[in-house]
C-alpha cells in the first residue's frame, strides 16, 4: 500500500528530529568530555547517557523507515515511548534539578535554548504521532 502525504511527513519528522537530537546530544556530550573539572563517577554518567540516546534516536529512526512504514502498530508505540520519553525525559530533569538545563549555561550554549528545542522536538514527535497514527489504525 503507498504511503498518503502525511503519514511520509509524519516519518520524516521522527526522522529529523531523531537524527538532529543525536548530534545536539553527541555535540554537548563532546564539551562535557573536554571539561577538566568533571569528575569521573560523572563523566561516566554523561557518557552512557550518551549512548543511550544515540541507541534510542537509531531505534526510532530503524522503526520508522521499517516497521512502522510497513504499518506496524507495534512499531508506533515504540516511536511514541522513546520520542516522548527522551524529550519528556528531559523536561522531567529540568524540574527535578531545579531547572539544572533551563537556568544553566549549558555546554554548547544557554540552557533555556536548549530547554525550549526539547519541548519543541516533544510537539513535533506529538504530530509526527498524530499523522501517522491512521496509518497503522487501519491495518
């Protein structure tokens, strides 16, 4: 079956967005390594944060040109977990930190612009859900 025009702008919005949060993430994690006055418990943390965001971003971006293209109910749900856990993940941090992302000169820049990219790439993983959703429903 040929994919309508919002469910491919649907997949590519998981795409972009996944693929641009790696290397924001890749980037900042970068600064991070480069900053003499961490110390190793939480270099180490800041690292396997890091793979594991890099996993996940793959994953999605593996479910939605495979599986979820193919109309996969599954695949969907996965996408919606890791979207809107990594993003709301961060959203989450920023207040059980007292705002350590939004209030805070982060490694690449001000927080807040990054706090605002996290809560812009949530919405955008929301939409890419919602056309994409009809997809899958009617299989």
């Amino acid at each position: 079956m040929p994919l309508d025009k919002r469910t491919k702008i649907g997949m590519w919005i998981f795409t972009i967005a996944a693929a641009a949060f790696f290397l924001i993430d890749t980037r900042g994690a970068y600064f991070h390594w480069r900053d003499e006055g961490w110390p190793n418990h939480a270099m180490f943390h800041a690292v396997t944060g890091l793979f594991y965001t890099q996993i996940i971003c793959l994953m999605i971006i593996i479910l939605t040109w495979i599986p979820l293209k193919a109309g996969q109910r599954w695949a969907w749900w996965c996408i919606a977990l890791c979207g809107i856990g990594i993003h709301g993940g961060h959203i989450l941090g920023d207040q059980l930190t007292h705002h350590g992302l939004s209030e805070a000169q982060a490694a690449q820049g001000r927080g807040i612009i990054f706090f605002a990219g996290t809560c812009t790439a949530l919405a955008l993983y929301l939409i890419g859900l919602a056309l994409t959703h009809h997809h899958v429903r009617r299989r």
